[in-house]
C-alpha cells in the first residue's frame, strides 16, 4: 500500500528542496563575487597614511616627523612629490626611534617579562551591536600603535575574518579555525600552526567559519564522558593561548552573539572584558537578561574550578547618535548605574564606517577622500578616542603612566 504524504509533509519537502536549492545557489554567487573582487592570487594590503596619521601612530609631533625626514629617514616622496608612509615605513621609523631612546621603550610599546599578556573578549549577547566592527578596529589600532596583536575570530559566522581578507568559505578549510587547537580529539593542532599573518605587520589573526560550532556540539559529550585526563571546556582557550602568548602583547577575542561553550570558554581565558551595547530600549533589555544568564553561568564555571578574575570590565556604547533623545536617555542610565564601567568615549553612528563596511574594509584602511571630509574626521575621532581608551587601562594594568 503506498505512503500518502500529508500536506505538511509536502510542504516540509519542499521547504527542503527549497532551502538546499537556494544556499546551494546563494554559496555559488557569492564564490563568484568573490573571484571578481579578490581574484584567488590576490592578497588584501593596507593603504599608505599621511604624514600627520603617521606621527600619531609613532606617538610623536609631525614636526618632529618632518626632522626626521630631513635627517634623511623615512621613505622618499612618491611620484606626485607628497610623502606617504607605508605600514612598514612606520614600524621601521619606531624602531629607530625606540633604539635612539637607548632601551627607554617610549616609542616600542611592547610588554616586558613582568607584564601579563592582556586578553580582551569583545561580546553582547545580542547581533547587531558593533561587536565586530570594534574588535576590528581595536585590534588595528593597537597593531598601528606598535603592540603585537592577535586576533581571534570565535564567531561561526566569520564576519572578523571577512574583513581580514579571509573568506570563510575560500580560505579558511578544516581544522584551521580555534578549533583546531581547543577540540577534544586527535585531530588536535598546536596553535601556532593556525596562526595567520595579516597584512599588518603587528598583526596575525586565527579566522573563523561554521566548524566552530563543533565546540558547541562535542562539549556535552566530552563532559560526560570525561575520565579525568583532559581539561575542561572553559580552560581550553587559555591553554591553547598558553602555547603562544610569549609571541603578544594583546589577544582581542571576537565572541559569538550566544551564551555557548565558546563564549565561556572565551571569559574564563580573558583577563578583560568589553560588553559592547547600542542604547536603544530593547537593546539594554537584552543586556539585561546576557548578564543575569552570564552570572549565573559563570558561578557554575568558578565552582568547578574557572578562572573568572578580571583586570578590567567596561560597557562601551556603540552606533550612538549624540542628537536622538531616547539615547542620550538610555546612555545617562547606563551611566548612572555602572559608573566608570562605561567607557567615557561612545562610538558614534557614522555612514562612513557602513560604507567602508560594503567593501570589506575598516575605517582605517578606507582613503580619507572617499567620504565628506567632515563625516571621516568626525567618525575617524571617535574611533580613536575609544581605542585610545582601551589602550590607557592596558597600560594601566601593566602599571605604566
């Protein structure tokens, strides 16, 4: 006797065949898209800077910069007879400057012996509150600046790694995310095998994609089948950082938008925290139940034994709009019930930040002349007055001035 399928079935069916056609479909656009954007030799690299981007990043005068040219340093002036600097040009400028300095540090910023390596988790529980944009940002910033940065993509969706110039679905395969390092089995790597270089000098990254999610999906059943010999679930990031933190002055965590093993596992190895929140009534009140739920994880996570100590914890509002009243409401409360918590500096909502966004690009790689003049200025000034923020109490862990 045949089976009659009911009428949900057929529609299941179908909504199968349709969601199998259309990602199968959607993955091959995008292949394409990519290939005609980024052809498969092509490598990512970062734009030259201006004299005066140059000076600051070094932490020095531009005149000061412009001695140090007619002493016959820095990179001879381009064709159109304007000097621009290159990344490396800045790092080589730094270096000379740190050994005039006789070992003083004042313009290498790197940690000694004694300073710990810092480790930030950049999280929200919810999408869509600049989680990424600002690990991004930060995590270049700090390269610019002179520390030696990595950057750790912990999101499946991969949207860090995206903007690093590594397509998830081209270049990132197995065993190749953070994975590879914190997994349960065999299969497992040394971290520095994992570890990318990026076209920043200071900067490497280990990128993300979809097998991330095997830590989310292994994690139970490595609990219960535990006999003793291996680590729990929240110690694994640390660990794995262990084998390579010598090589760093900062790690930057992007952190999946979910309470999962992963992010957990991210807390329990940070020695910082950064909740990203944009002020919008629903936005706080989902930060509201992420912090309950946090909290009452991670008392599960000290009782068994994590490490849940912190150097810093900061809340830092994200896509504000100085001229919306409810926000500047919302901001004030936040203000007025976690104190300093809250980062002095907000990061504003700019145009110029979406934009760059679209070409896989962040603000600092953009060129100035792409946008209203004023729009960069002004977006460009608070990115650094936030970042600048974030670097003061690195600095002030380390016990620096």
């Amino acid at each position: 006797m045949p089976i009659v399928s009911t009428p949900q079935e057929r529609l299941l069916g179908d909504l199968r065949a349709l969601i199998n056609a259309d990602a199968a479909e959607l993955s091959t656009r995008l292949r394409a898209q990519q290939i005609r954007d980024f052809p498969p030799m092509a490598q990512k690299t970062i734009r030259r800077f201006s004299p005066s981007e140059a000076a600051k990043f070094i932490g020095i005068h531009e005149g000061y910069l412009r001695q140090l040219v007619a002493e016959g340093k820095g990179p001879a002036p381009q064709s159109n007879n304007r000097r621009t600097y290159s990344i490396e040009d800045i790092e080589i400028l730094r270096l000379d400057l740190d050994r005039d300095g006789k070992g003083v540090r004042r313009y290498l910023p790197r940690r000694r012996s004694d300073e710990p390596l810092q480790i930030i988790s950049v999280m929200n529980f919810k999408g869509g509150s600049g989680k990424t944009t600002t690990t991004a940002h930060l995590a270049q910033f700090l390269a610019f600046r002179g520390y030696r940065v990595l950057a750790i993509d912990l999101d499946p969706q991969a949207s860090l790694s995206t903007l690093f110039g590594h397509q998830p679905e081209l270049d990132v395969g197995d065993n190749e995310t953070l994975y590879g390092a914190i997994r349960y089995d065999s299969g497992r790597r040394d971290m520095a095998e994992i570890v990318r270089a990026t076209y920043i000098p200071n900067l490497h990254i280990i990128p993300g994609q979809l097998e991330l999610m095997e830590f989310e999906h292994e994690t139970p059943k490595a609990l219960m089948e535990r006999q003793g010999q291996d680590s729990l679930f929240f110690s694994r990031i640390g660990e794995a950082l262990g084998q390579v933190g010598h090589a760093y002055d900062v790690v930057v965590i992007d952190c999946p938008p979910q309470l999962g093993f992963l992010t957990l596992s991210a807390l329990c190895a940070a020695t910082a925290v950064l909740i990203t929140v944009h002020p919008q009534m629903l936005d706080v009140m989902s930060m509201s139940q992420f912090l309950n739920m946090t909290g009452g994880l991670l008392d599960v996570v000290a009782n068994a034994g994590g490490a849940t100590q912190y150097d810093w914890m900061r809340y830092l509002v994200t896509r504000y709009e100085p001229s919306d009243g409810p926000q500047t409401t919302m901001v004030g409360l936040m203000r007025s019930i976690f104190g300093p918590r809250v980062l002095t500096h907000p990061m504003l909502k700019s145009t110029a930040v979406a934009d760059a966004g679209l070409t896989k690009q962040t603000l600092y790689e953009v060129e100035r002349q792409q946008f209203t003049r004023g729009t960069y200025d002004r977006a460009v000034e608070a990115l650094d007055l936030v970042n600048g923020e974030i670097e003061g109490l690195i600095k002030q862990v380390w016990g620096r001035a």
